[in-house]
C-alpha cells in the first residue's frame, strides 16, 4: 500500500512560530513580525463551562472575573487584614447559601437582612483594597483590549502592550497566576448576574439559546449556560472558585502565544524567570460524559414579549473529526453569504425571511451541534423557515453542489487565511487557541486547509448522514398567550 | 503623517528582579527603553481633483481601497432620511446598470472580497479589500457600485420587507427601546436621533429615490481615497484616473445639517418594560467641538476619569466594582469638528437596585465638582494616551483610515501630534474647570427602561416623572 500523500503546508503553518516548553508544561508559542511596535498577548487555558461540577455552573466565568482583581500585592493595602475578614464574609455568604437553598420554605426576611450584612462585611473588606489596580497599572502603560472570556471548552486572557513594555505581561501575569486573591468576591458575583441578566435574561435569542442547548444535550455539559444558572451563580462559593483554579490552571493547562515586535530569545529567559517556578497541575482530562444518540425529534418553545425567531440544531461531531471539514463546507454552501442555498431562497427569491445563518456550537472539543438560525418576515412564520432549511438539506443530498459553488469556498478560505495572519492579537488567538485545544499550534491551519480539499461527494455524504428528523432540536421563540378575561358573575 | 517619537522613560536594561513578591514594587522599579517609532505617513496625491492617500505595505499579498464622502442622511431632505438610510444596502445589494444583483454578489464572493458600503447621519464610505493580485477586479467592481447603481425593484422590494421586519421587531430588546427613547426624548425628530426607517418612508422606497439620493452622497466632489497594501503605484494611479472619467459631478439639492436643540434638564423619562434589569441612560449637551482648544482635551481627559475608560475610571468603579449593581456602566462626552454633540452616563442596573444606582451615577457624575481629579488621576489618561499611541499606527489601511477621517472633518494631517500634545498639556485645573462649566449633575435628562414594579422605590422620590409609552416612541 502507498503511503498516504501528505498535503504541503499552508502558509499559516510556514510561519516561523518558536515554541518553547518549559519544564512545568507550559507552552509559549513565539512568533516575531515585522510593523509596528506592539506585541499581543494571548493565553488559553483548558478550562472551560463544561469542566465544572454539578451545582457550581458559572464558576469558570466568574473564576476568570476574579483573576482581574490582583494578586497577594497588587490590588491590596493591607493582604493581612483583608485575609483576617474573608472566613467572616465567608460564613455569612454560607448562611445566604442555606437560606436561599431552603427554596419554598426561604424567610425572605432574613435572606435579605443576612444579603446586607454580606455587603456591609465586603463593603468594609474593600478599605484594604486597590481597587482595579491590575488595570490601573495596563492603563498607564498603555496596554489595549485587556479583557477574557469564557467559553465551554477554554478561558482565554488577552491584551496587547507597546513592544519595549512586553516584560510587563510577564510580571503581572505570572503574579496573578501565582498568586490569585479571591478579593471582592461576592460583589463580583452579583456583576456575574447583571451580566446573566444583560446578555440571556433580558434577550430574547439569549434565553432561547440557552434553552435550546439544554434541550438538545441531556448528558452532556454543552447542554449547560457558561454564564452560570441563576441560582448556583448565587450560590457559588469563594472556595469554588479556588478549587476550581486549583484543578485547571495549572501550568501544564496553558498555552500562551506571543506575537508582535519581539526577540524570541529574551522571551524565552522571561518566560522561565517568570513561570518556571510554578510547579506543574493535574493534567487536564476531557469529559467523561458522552451524549447519548439522540431518538426522536425535540421541540421546545420560549415564551417572550418578542417577535419570533427559529434555532434548529443536528447533532454533528467535535471538530478533529473526520467529517468535520465537510460539515463546515456544508455550513458555508447553505449560509455563506448572499449567493449561498439558504440566502438565495429564503432571503432573496421566497422573501420569507429577514436573516438565515449557520453555525457549530457550542464548542469545538466535543461533539455539537450545527444551528441554523432563521428569523421570519411576518407574515411568514418560523415553520416556513423549518420548511426550507430541511427542504435545502434534502436537496443538497440529490444535488451535488457545484464546481463553482466549491470553488467559490476553497477562495473563502484561501483568502480568510491570508486575512487572519493581519493583526498581532487575531493570529495570536488563533495560534494559543489551537495549542490549547488540539496540543498543536498548525492544527487550526491544517483544519482550514482541508476545507479546500473537500469533494461535492463529502457533502453530500455527511448531509444524510447527520440531517436526520431524529437527531434534530427546534427551538422557537414565541409569544406568550394574552391573559383571557376573568369571567364575571360566575363561580 | 508625522508623529511624536515617545517619550518615556529613560533607556535602561530590564529592572533586576529584586522583589518577587512584592509585585507592585517590581512594576513600579521598572524602566523601559523608549519606544523608536516613526509611523509611515501616506503619500498624499489627486486623481481626477480627488485626495488620494496612499501607503504600501508588502507583508502580505493584500489590498485595501477605502472611499469616504462627506456627506450622510442628515444632509438629504428630511423626506429622503429613510431611503438614504438604506442607500447603502440598495449600493451593495441592488447591482449596477452593467451588472445584475446576483452577479455582482457572485463576482464577490468568488474572489472572496470584503465590500463594505455605508450611508451614515454625518458622512458615508464604502470599502473593498482582498488579495492583492484582483485589483482590479476591486476597483472594476467597488467603483461600478457607487457610480451606476441599478437599484433592481427586486432588490429594493427586499429591503422594504427587510425594514418593515426591523420596525416590528423595535421594541424587542430593552437596548433598542432605550437608544430611540433617548434619541426621542433629546433629539426629537432630528435627523440626527433617527435610527430606523418608519412604514411610510418604507412605502416611499423606489429605485428612482434611491438613485437621487447615491448620486449625491456618491460624486467626486465629496470625495477622498485610500488605498494600503500591496500594488503598484503607477499601475494603480493609472486605473483610478480611468475610473474617474465620466463620473457625473455632485447634483445640488443637499443641505447643511441643522443644529439641535437639545432639552434642558433636570427630567426623567420612564419606559415601561418587562425586564429584570433596568437600562439607565443619563446626560445633557455636551458644549465641547473637537478642536485645537485646551477646552476639548480637558474634556477628552475630564470623560477617561469619568466614565470612558473602564475599570479605571469612576462611574464603573463605583457602579461595579464596589456596587455590584451592573456589569457595564460608562460615559461619553461627545463633540464633533463642526457641532456639539451630548454627553451622557449609561448603565443596566438590576431592578431591584434601580434608584439606589440611578442615584449612585448621579453622584459619580457630581463627584466630578466636589471631588475634583487629583493630578494622579490626570497623569493616567495622559500616560495611556501617550504610551499606547503606537495602537494607533499598526496597520497600513487603519493609518491611511485616519488621514481620511482627517481630510473629510477638516483636521490638519497632523491632528494626532496635537492632539497628544493638547492632552499632554491639560493640567487638573482645566479639567476641574471644565467640568464645573459644562457637566451639570442637578440638569441631567435620564431615561429609564424597565418594569417599575420591580424597583427599590419609587421614581418619583428621584423627581417629576413623565411616562413615554413604547409605543409612543415614534421611531
């Protein structure tokens, strides 16, 4: 037998990134560009919504709050007194806990005056603090796009610096990682809620999204809100954070990438200095729970005060699986702008919908789901979006999509590749991100290259074989009924 | 353009790792060789009576051309606002006399361009960008667009039953309620405050209408380019002089924007809405221009303290960080070359917390005049501004962007050495200054969206309360 013939490396995985591994584990991938003289920071950890546990949902995005609030010297007045009052606040926080937790039988009234003492105790914790000093001190130095996020898979932290400051990042970010304070704790959590509230509660595709997922995954964590469930965000405890902490980010969990105007070699001797003594973690282990296949079609509706809107997900693989290039070419010929499948019809010859988009989600490690979100012209409904959407992928099945129409995707990606490689902090993600989920900085290049390769025959083949009634979810957003007319002089 | 070359501290090695602990320390010790930069500066030319910036950058086998006019909605009859507020999307979407729609949006995506084209209040553009060796097939493409709009009935049939769906679906989030109430309740039936197009301007959609109002915005009097990335000059100087030949001449008919009258406060506006987070919006004229005046960069400074510059700045430190009562709480002192805009607060606040934080944002901005920016607090905006100037110049279309931006307000080339050197001189008695002069905490106008059921108290205890319906907001 041949051997397999090895594809030539894309452009991206021609880039001159130097990657040095400190004997703790921890990645830096070091890439030097000529330009202007910045250089963007980015660090993925593998940590992410579905490394939780039962009853803490929301603790890996609150955790990433918390690593902004400084370390054990920055962010502090007095670290001794502060410490001193945390297993007061602690205790109260505990006894909010157990009243709220008591659900129907909750004294409202103590619940309330136990919330206040909570404040009274941080408020009087917050004497000893430098408030939002790790910010105060980027601000000065002026560092750009300081901020994180978390998702199901990872938590990524990022920012970019003037080059001749790079050696700040090392110093603040080896502190806060060495040494995390959990300082402000419960205030934080209440702005976890606020942002629960801004972006899902308030939403009408935030709440239908999230319930979605959770109809579609009934094992699996993706079923779970990254941003937390109401009530275990107010439960979550200081010492959650912490162990959490504890178990994901060690070392050996993260990838850093560096990019920008900088000598490899003096990252490297700061990249040592600065982390080398933190001693390595548990290696992180992917979930164990696997979604059972899916028996029948699910259907869920969310009541809101909003005009109505369609999700429809099939469950697909994760994305190291061997159908995924095709599944996402599938995605583009259906929703990839305005001369795709699902645009031509729905938005442009139909006129029945005002918006048609296909994506994978929520994550990439595991297997998810590929959503197709429609948003009706009225009077047209969201079953006339479900129509089409089901009508296209049955006809994808019978007939193969064009040369042209491939063409047209292999010159996306061609040019989207190009386009990536134009900023510091874009290229920086891509690279720690694909070394944190796939332990291999080109892997994310090598996914888009195959992209390219994929055959009218692929398309077809993973459209039957995944677009099945049976292993589908449907999620509509609707209107609640108008409250009937007490009837009167009646019983 | 020129730049500073900065101005920092005084060359030294990296600060020895005395203290390792204490971190603080560390940060503070540490001093920084300075930062050799000077920015490439666009070549300035004229094609056809047209500025033409341009800058090469051969990094990547890209492109980007970049045309803005001076001209937006705001300029057109207020009977035309809606159709020029869609002008763009009939540029992009509704083909060419040489072209039908679907082949133009086929020639696009087949060589994977990214065509960007906006109608905006105050000025408009419209962009292209990819790999370098279509340039033509760029140019061919982005200038048949705006010069031969065909504006196909099909097309402009989508847009109004796309439009029609944004004006049902308007009030569905509390953000969208917010932004038009506010707009409203400030602007009133400005061009200025119109953010969507209203049924019976969609009924006036025609492709005619749609044609009057592009050759307008669109002519080479209104005019200027830009271009970055990888091409030839010569060539490239050649091909915009054939573009630009037989391009009709700007069509008279539009107007200058008229000024606003801005409400005075105090006064408080509530929205009914049933959310669980109250949205807060806050403010008055702002009665600052962008301009070479000490005024204006001590308010630019005055606005970082406040509220413009995240966790470091009083309104989220105080509403967030210490309150816990919202997730995003910021200010913005707004200010034009040629008018005044608004200054206001804005933050979403649970509902139960609806006064104590409407109250607690009244007081960050009162702070302002009773505990007045410290020289500590003016010396962080001016050394953010100073050492992060180099984010500024990190791409070749984003430099050749801010020369565009430049030309169309009037700003000399080199508007951003002075306007470091403008920020650099503000001292804290301007900006106590001007804030005592033009931030009046006692004659905010504040709009509130939410359900006041769900509120700590009453509004009433805040002062006089008018009730807009939602559906008394007009647009």
């Amino acid at each position: 037998v041949a051997p397999a013939q090895q594809p030539a490396p894309t452009p991206g995985e021609k880039l001159p990134v130097v990657e040095h591994v400190l004997p703790n584990g921890m990645t830096f991938l070091l890439l030097r560009r000529e330009g202007a003289p910045t250089v963007s920071f980015v660090t993925h950890y593998r940590a992410g919504g579905v490394d939780e546990w039962t009853g803490i949902s929301g603790t890996a995005h609150l955790f990433e709050h918390m690593l902004f609030k400084g370390s054990t010297s920055v962010g502090t007045k007095d670290l001794a007194a502060e410490r001193a009052l945390f297993p007061v606040i602690d205790a109260v926080a505990d006894s909010v806990t157990e009243e709220f937790r008591r659900g129907a039988l909750t004294d409202s009234g103590r619940l309330q005056r136990l919330r206040d003492r909570l404040k009274q105790l941080e408020d009087s914790a917050r004497q000893f603090v430098v408030s939002n000093e790790l910010d105060r001190i980027l601000t000065e130095n002026g560092a750009v796009g300081l901020n994180a996020s978390t998702s199901s898979d990872v938590t990524n932290y990022f920012f970019s610096l003037p080059a001749n400051r790079a050696q700040l990042w090392f110093v603040l970010e080896s502190d806060r990682l060495k040494h995390p304070v959990m300082r402000e704790f419960y205030s934080e959590r209440e702005v976890v809620m606020e942002e629960r509230r801004l972006r899902v509660e308030t939403q009408p595709l935030g709440l239908l999204y999230e319930e979605f997922l959770q109809a579609a995954f009934r094992a699996h964590p993706y079923g779970r809100p990254v941003v937390g469930i109401a009530s275990e965000i107010q439960a979550v405890s200081r010492n959650n954070a912490l162990e959490y902490f504890r178990r994901y980010y060690g070392p050996n969990n993260a990838v850093v990438a560096i990019v920008g105007d900088i000598q490899v070699d003096t990252m490297k001797a700061w990249a040592t200095r600065y982390f080398g003594d933190i001693p390595a973690g548990a290696e992180h282990k992917p979930v164990v729970t696997q979604e059972p296949p899916q028996r029948g079609e699910r259907r869920i509706q969310v009541e809101f005060d909003a005009n109505p809107s369609v999700l429809i997900g099939h469950h697909v693989p994760g994305a190291q699986h061997p159908d995924a290039p095709a599944l996402a070419v599938l995605s583009q010929l259906m929703t990839g702008g305005r001369t795709s499948r699902l645009f031509q019809r729905l938005v442009i010859r139909d006129r029945v919908a005002a918006a048609i988009n296909a994506s994978q989600q929520p994550g990439q490690l595991y297997p998810r789901l590929m959503v197709f979100n429609g948003v009706p012209i009225a009077p047209n409904t969201t079953a006339d979006i479900e129509k089409a959407v089901y009508e296209e992928l049955d006809r994808i099945q019978r007939e193969p999509p064009t040369e042209a129409e491939l063409q047209k995707v292999r010159n996306q990606v061609e040019a989207a590749g190009i386009q990536r490689l134009t900023s510091n902090l874009g290229l920086a993600f891509q690279l720690s991100s694909s070394g944190a989920l796939w332990h291999d900085w080109k892997q994310t290049f090598r996914d888009q290259a195959a992209q390219g390769r994929v055959t009218a025959a692929d398309v077809q083949r993973v459209a039957k074989l995944y677009f099945t009634p049976s292993n589908r979810t449907v999620g509509t957003l609707v209107r609640p009924p108008k409250p009937q007319p007490t009837p009167t002089g009646t019983n | 353009m020129r730049a500073l070359l900065v101005l920092t501290a005084a060359a030294a090695a990296a600060a020895p790792l005395a203290a390792q602990q204490d971190t603080r320390a560390q940060v503070q010790a540490m001093q920084y060789a300075p930062l050799r930069f000077q920015p490439p500066s666009p070549k300035r030319l004229s094609v056809a009576g047209v500025p033409v910036f341009l800058l090469a950058d051969r990094a990547l086998p890209t492109l980007s051309i970049q045309i803005r006019s001076k001209r937006g909605v705001a300029h057109l009859p207020d009977s035309l606002w809606g159709v020029g507020w869609q002008a763009d999307n009939l540029l992009r979407t509704g083909g060419t006399t040489r072209l039908a729609p679907d082949s133009v949006d086929r020639l696009i995506e087949f060589y994977a361009l990214q065509v960007n084209i906006f109608t905006d209040n105050d000025e408009s553009g419209a962009s292209v960008g990819g790999l370098a060796r279509y340039r033509d097939q760029m140019l061919d493409l982005l200038f048949d667009m705006l010069k031969n709009p065909r504006n196909d009935s099909s097309r402009v049939r989508i847009t109004a039953a796309q439009q029609e769906e944004t004006w049902r679906r308007r009030n569905d989030q509390p953000g969208n309620v917010l932004g038009r109430a506010w707009a409203q309740v400030l602007r009133g039936d400005h061009p200025l405050g119109r953010s969507i197009v209203m049924p019976e301007e969609i009924a006036g959609f025609t492709p005619a209408r749609f044609r009057w109002v592009q050759e307008r915005i669109f002519c080479p009097q209104n005019l200027v380019i830009g271009v970055s990335g990888d091409y030839d000059e010569r060539a490239l100087l050649a091909k915009l002089e054939s573009l630009f030949r037989g391009w009709t001449a700007c069509a008279p008919g539009l107007r200058e924007i008229p000024p606003v009258a801005f409400p005075q406060g105090p006064k408080l506006v509530y929205v009914e809405k049933d959310v669980n987070q109250t949205s807060i919006r806050m403010g008055h004229a702002g009665s600052i221009k962008v301009a070479n005046t000490p005024d204006y960069f001590a308010a630019q400074v005055a606005d970082f303290i406040l509220g413009g510059s995240g966790f470091t700045s009083r309104m989220l430190s105080r509403v967030r960080s210490d309150s816990g009562f919202a997730y995003s709480a910021f200010t913005q002192w707004g200010s034009e070359t040629d008018r005044e805009d608004l200054f206001f607060a804005q933050a979403q606040i649970r509902a139960e917390k609806t006064v104590a934080g409407l109250k607690l944002m009244q007081e960050v901005i009162a702070s302002m005049a009773k505990d007045p920016p410290t020289a500590q607090d003016v010396k962080l905006a001016q050394d953010n501004e100073i050492n992060s100037f180099v984010f500024r110049f990190e791409s070749a279309s984003q430099i050749v962007g801010q020369q565009l931006g430049y030309a169309l307000d009037g700003l000399p080339a080199n508007w951003f050495d002075l306007y470091l050197r403008g920020i650099q001189a503000v001292t804290p008695a301007q900006v106590r200054d001007v804030t005592a002069k033009y931030l009046h905490a006692d004659k905010l106008v504040t709009v509130i969206v939410g359900k006041s059921s769900g509120f700590d108290k009453p509004l009433a205890e805040i002062g006089e309360v008018t009730v807009l319906p939602v559906d008394g907001i007009k647009r």
